[in-house]
C-alpha cells in the first residue's frame, strides 16, 4: 500500500490540493492544518470530507484551545499576529473538529510498528530535525516499541534512522522551510517500507494574493512561501 504522509499545511489549500494529487492508496495528516495561511476552514473541510485520518499539531492545539502553541521563536509572532484571523474564519464544527484530534496514533503493517506524531512522540512542540544530535532523538524515544516514527513540526523533511529506528518527516505542505517553495509530502510503501519524499508545484501567486487582500502582516507571511523559509 502507498500511504500519503502530509503535515503542517497552514491554511494553505492550494498546496493541499497539489499533494492530494500525489498518486496514493491512503493518508495520514500529521497536524497543523490552521495558522498562517489563508484558507484554514476550507483546510479542515478538505481534509474532514475527505475522511484523512489527522492527529492534532501545536497550531491546531492553539487555536482550538486557545492556549500557546509554543513553536519556535522565528515564526511564533506571526501566528500570534494572525489568530486572531483564523478564528474568524472558523465555525463552531471547525473548533470541535479540531479539539477531537488525538495526539498521536499507531499502525501495524506485516508485524512493522508505525508510529505518528506532530513533534515527537513526547510531545506536540518538540522538534525532531535533520541535525538533531542522535543522543537527543534516543531520550525523545525509549519506551518505543515502534520500527519506524513519522514527524512533522520542523517543516523539513528528512528520513533518518537512530538507534535502529527510522524517523520520516514529509516536510510541510503549506509552509516550507528548507529553502524550497514546493508543497512536500511523502510516500510510505507498508510493503517495502521505502520513503519517498515528494516536491509538488502549486499556485503560489494564488495563495500570496488571498493574503495580501485579508491577512495581517501579508507581507512578511508572503516573503515566507517565496523564499520557501
């Protein structure tokens, strides 16, 4: 089976679109489907239509609680900035819907235990990155009984493999930050276990123009997907 691994689209339906595309047998979403962006409803409804199996992501946390989403200090002002326009954007569904995700979810594939998580398995706002010292990620992981561990959060993506266990992060949909505009996403094959980390074009100017004509700080949320950090 060709499993769909996608995460941390932030209000960006055009990308979200692009990946869907991506040829796949099922999906999972790894979180953070609000903030940022400028479509986070039609976000939700995309994936909740589409009966996507999500857990929940720091942002998605914040915003249904209305607590800190504790990311990190570079980009955390601009999705304090802009909360305040993605409630209004939201329904009453929207927030129950978000409130219901679980933290975290796990899947059996011919005796290969699959574990997924926003940030890392301790937690929703820890970062597991491609240079995180190993020694960090092995204390972030015992007690694991998973062959393979799939992450979000850094919106880079990577696959690792740290004290026999292979850690997977598709990179994000919406919100780049590795230097490359592209919508990332991935492909798990539970027959082979093999990792494909996939980079799809979509209609940046689109997204860019909606932020421009609703959102706060429109111009430093543009310059984010046009410089793909």
């Amino acid at each position: 089976m060709k499993l769909l691994i996608i995460s941390d689209i932030h209000g960006n339906k055009e990308a979200l679109d692009a990946v869907l595309k991506v040829e796949h047998d099922a999906i999972v979403c790894l979180g953070d489907l609000v903030d940022y962006g400028p479509a986070p409803a039609e976000c939700i409804d995309r994936i909740r239509q589409a009966g996507i199996r999500t857990i929940m992501g720091n942002h998605d946390n914040a915003v249904a609680f209305k607590v800190d989403c504790e990311c990190g200090s570079t980009y955390k002002q601009l999705s304090v900035a802009t909360r305040e326009y993605t409630w209004e954007q939201l329904d009453d569904s929207h927030i129950e819907y978000l409130k219901g995700l679980p933290a975290d979810m796990d899947m059996t594939f011919k005796d290969v235990i699959v574990h997924f998580a926003h940030g890392s398995p301790r937690s929703m706002y820890e970062y597991i990155e491609p240079e995180t010292p190993d020694d960090e990620i092995l204390e972030m992981i015992q007690n694991m009984h998973a062959d393979i561990i799939i992450i979000g959060h850094s919106h880079v993506p990577f696959v690792r493999e740290v004290g026999g266990v292979t850690i997977i992060n598709p990179g994000s949909v919406g919100q780049s930050r590795d230097n490359d505009t592209r919508a990332s996403c991935a492909v798990f094959d539970t027959n082979t276990q093999a990792v494909d980390i996939i980079r799809c074009e979509y209609d940046i100017d689109s997204v860019c123009a909606q932020i421009r004509e609703s959102m706060p700080h429109a111009d430093e949320l543009i310059q984010i997907l046009e410089r793909g950090h």
